[in-house]
C-alpha cells in the first residue's frame, strides 16, 4: 500500500431474506436477486419469474454470496438447466460457473479464475494460510487459525500478517461480533480453497487439527455451561456450530468413532439447551451402535445424553429402557458416578411415565448416591426429581420446600440454567398454593435469567408456568397468551411434555371461558400428545 492510499471494502451485493422475495420488488430493488434476473433476461428472453421461481433464483443468490460474477456466470447457465437444477449442481459450483464471455478478461471468464487471479497474487505463507481456512466452516478466530496452520506446517506458524493480506486480497473478511473477532470466507472462495488443500495434499492434516481443536472446545464447553459462565460458553458453541457439524462430519468418514462419541457425549447439553433437539438425538442415535465397544465411562455419557433427547422429544419409553441398560452397565462395572447419573435421570423419567412410587424411590437412591460420589450438581438435580415428584403428586407445599434446597445447591455452584428451572417450578408451586404475588416475582427472577442464557428449553416451560399463574387467578386472556407461545415455540421437534402441558391448560383456558368447541379440540390434541408420550398424568 502507498502512503495515503485509503482503501474502501466492496461488500458483495444484498441478497434479500425468505420473505421479501416478492416478483413486484425486483425491477427497483438493486441487489442480487434484480440482477440475476437482469441477466438472466439478457440470457433468455422468456424467462418467467414466479413466486416459487423467486424463492429459488433466491437461494441461488444466496448460495453464490451475492457475488456479481457468480451471479451473471450462473444466470448464463439458465439455457441450460432450470433454476431448481441449478441450486443442485452447486456444489461442483466452479464447473458450472464457466462460461463467460470471451470479449472479457480471461479471469473475468469463469469464477474458479477469477479466484485463482487473487491466489496466484498472494505470497507462499499467505497461499498456505488461505488453504488452511478452507477447512473452517462459518469462520474462526485467530487463535484458532494459528493453531491449524502449526498443524499443518509443522512448526509455529503465527498469521496475523497473512490474515490482514487475504483481507486486502478480499479472500477473507473479518467479522467483529459479541463473541470477538472472526475471520470468514465466502462459500464459493472456501470451495477454492478446498480445492487448493485437497490439490497439495494437506486437507487429512488440516482437517484432523481442526478436529482436535473443536473436540477440545466441546470437552471444555461440557464442563462450563452448568456452571457460572454458562451464557458465555452457550454462546461461543453456538458460534462454532457449523465448525464442530464439520469435525464431526470428518471423524465419522474418517473412522475415529472414538473422537466421535467425545463429540456427541459433550454436546447433548448444548443441543438441549438451544434447541437443536432433533438434530442432537439423530446424531447420538447414529453413535449407538458404536458406543457399545467404547470405555464404560464414555458409554454412560453417551447413553444418558441420548435418553435425554429422546425423553425431550416425547420417546419417554425408549429412554426409559436405555437408562435401565446404562444402570446396569454402570453397576456391573461398579461405575458410581455414572450410577448416580442415571438414577437421576431415571427418576425424572419415571415421574414423566406416572409411576411416581418408583420415581420417588429412585430420586431418594440418586441423591443418596450423588452426596456418597461428592457431585454437587447431581444433588441439585436430585432435589428437582423429589419435588417434580411431589408436583406431580399435588403435594405443592413439600415439592416447594425441594425445589427452594435444590435452589441453594445451584446458586452455590453458579449454575444458572439451574437455579432458573427451581425458580420456575417454585412459581408453579406458588401459584397452585394461591400465592399468586410470590409466583409472579419468582417467575419474573427466572425469566430474566433463562432470556440473558437463550435457553429455549427451560423458556418453553416458564411460559406454561406463567400461563397457569393467569389461569389460577382468572387472568384469561394473559394466560392464552402465554400458553399460545409456549404451544407455538414447541409445536414441532420441541419438547413434547412441554407442548402437552401448554395444550392441556390451554384447553383449561378455552374450557373456563365456556369456548366449548375450542376447549374439546386442544384438550384432545393434549391427550393425543400425552398418548404419545406415554404418560397418563
């Protein structure tokens, strides 16, 4: 650069979300989607354009990062193949975008050389720097650049100098966030810089450094976010989500399925917790059948997460019969601490299933055994099942004096997740006590908490809490409000006891004020969840 030279960022061109894909918009609107169809049109005289073909040419766009030559590369292709097919052949992009036009540059001409042009500017070190991006997904911080790049080169390898090269080269950009600073390629210039890896023979080692990297990041996230810095550790995972789908994705074709347990053995909490349910409970499914020749310890871990997920989904049998599998497994090995780990979550499941006399005796045996293994937690957690017990027993006044001892064992540990589920279930027994005024302020407290840490698990079930406050003391329409967003939030792939309670006392709701076809309409959907789940509460 020259002294006084100012440089000015070209950000790729707006490319509009889902709902303002609309055909009225595009003759005015100068962003990706109007020029695709600009040239598209230059393409193809005929080309239509449709509500249904919108919303594709706008994942195309999407998919091409708004970038003007991808864009005009990709609308020439439009002889050739219909816009669906189009978003299919996507991942062999660089074949595809390929036909310029010979009056313009050779580097103007397809996407792969007009990449290549800015690569075969950069220095050796700053090309190896940029092969190794290539193998992040949504980014990475320079700690962790660094890291992959020693790996790869084998000594240490410090890349401040490279990272601020490929920003001038406009092959990286860098992204200041709550989280810190993050460095990102777009999609179709990381696709380039696969291909380098792949071409120089460094892709194994690259991706086996990263993960290494985000195995340890998981290990390290599974100890931090049940204790006080919980929020920070939530939100860097979810930060690095894409990156950890991708080290998972390497070590299950690569064979390490024992990285691959670790992976999944930390990460069911965080699946749980942001809700990412569904695709949780399938990834530790696919590792079951793996986890049978694994150390016992690491086997447990797997086991509970999965009962877990499944008993959130509403499969409360099947993880019932895994728990039991894994009590077994855990005193036929004389494993305490995983035994007093699965009894905990046995007792939860046995209160989901009814049988409130064998979750009561093995919420008593858990927390005998948790205080016997020194595991602070696993006591607070048994102080929860007796008083789930206990609610659902009806005996409010003792299932309070529960949660409120479980509450001092989580404030004591900082565990924040904790300490606003007691809360919350201490305002249910509040308000079925006729405490209406403590309940609305212990909610209130518990709120605040779960909204700061986005757990969208416990805030499905604070938000039935809060509704059947409403209802208790006739506030009908609060409570509607309520349990409509407690019944919408988990409506699909979310916790199925959490949706049957909200359609229950919704119903309840309708039922109070003599709506009697809409009453018998949430009430059945109610018992046909509960029948799914295969609780009679």
């Amino acid at each position: 650069r020259l002294d006084g030279e100012q440089q000015f960022p070209v950000p790729p061109l707006p490319v509009r979300a889902h709902h303002q894909t609309d055909p009225h918009q595009h003759a005015t609107s100068p962003d990706a989607l109007t020029l695709f169809i600009d040239r598209a049109r230059a393409a193809d005289p005929a080309f239509e354009v449709g509500p249904d073909t919108l919303q594709v040419l706008g994942d195309l766009c999407r998919r091409l990062d708004g970038l003007p030559l991808a864009i005009e590369l990709a609308a020439a292709n439009l002889k050739l193949f219909p816009p669906q097919q189009m978003l299919a052949r996507l991942e062999s992009r660089f074949q595809m975008l390929g036909r310029g036009g010979r009056d313009r540059p050779s580097r103007h001409r397809s996407l792969r050389a007009a990449i290549a042009w800015s690569y075969d500017l950069l220095a050796p070190g700053e090309q190896r720097v940029f092969r190794v991006l290539g193998a992040f997904v949504g980014g990475c911080t320079l700690e962790e650049a660094e890291a992959v790049c020693t790996a790869v080169a084998g000594h240490t390898c410090p890349v401040l100098e490279e990272l601020a090269a490929l920003i001038d080269h406009s092959l990286l950009r860098r992204d200041d966030g709550d989280g810190g600073v993050r460095f990102g390629m777009l999609e179709s210039i990381r696709a380039f810089a696969i291909e380098c890896l792949e071409t120089t023979g460094e892709a194994e080692r690259a991706r086996g450094a990263h993960a290494e990297i985000f195995l340890s990041l998981a290990e390290a996230a599974e100890r931090e976010i049940v204790g006080p810095r919980q929020k920070d550790w939530l939100d860097r995972v979810q930060a690095e989500h894409d990156n950890l789908r991708a080290a998972m994705a390497w070590t299950a074709t690569s064979g390490h399925t024992d990285l691959l347990l670790r992976f999944g053995a930390a990460l069911w909490r965080f699946w749980l917790a942001r809700g990412h349910l569904a695709e949780g409970r399938a990834r530790l499914e696919s590792l079951s059948v793996h986890a049978a020749n694994a150390p016992v310890e690491l086997r447990v871990r797997v086991q509970n997460g999965l009962a877990t997920l499944l008993h959130s989904e509403g499969r409360i049998r099947e993880s019932w019969d895994m728990l039991q599998d894994a009590l077994r497994i855990c005193r036929a090995h004389e494993h305490e601490s995983g035994t007093a780990l699965v009894l905990n979550n046995l007792a939860w499941v046995a209160s989901e299933l009814s049988d409130l006399n064998a979750a009561e005796t093995l919420g008593r045996e858990a927390l005998q055994a948790n205080r016997a293994a020194g595991d602070t937690r696993g006591v607070g957690l048994a102080l929860n099942n007796l008083g789930w017990t206990a609610m659902y027993r009806g005996h409010f006044r003792e299932a309070r004096g529960w949660h409120a001892e479980g509450l001092d064992v989580r404030r004591a540990i900082g565990d924040r997740r904790g300490v606003a589920f007691a809360l919350s279930n201490m305002a249910w027994c509040d308000a079925w006590l006729g405490d209406h005024e403590r309940s609305r302020a212990t909610l209130h407290e518990s709120m605040r908490v779960l909204l700061d840490v986005s757990d969208r698990l416990l805030l499905g079930w604070a938000s039935v809490v809060e509704g059947v406050g409403h209802y208790l003391r006739g506030a009908f329409e609060e409570a509607t409000t309520s349990l409509e967003r407690a019944r919408q939030g988990w409506g699909e792939g979310g916790n199925k006891s959490v949706l049957a309670a909200s359609l229950l006392y919704l119903g309840l709701v309708h039922a109070a004020q003599r709506d009697t076809d809409d009453a018998a309409a949430v009430l059945d959907a109610a018992l046909r969840t509960y029948r799914e789940i295969g609780t009679t509460w």
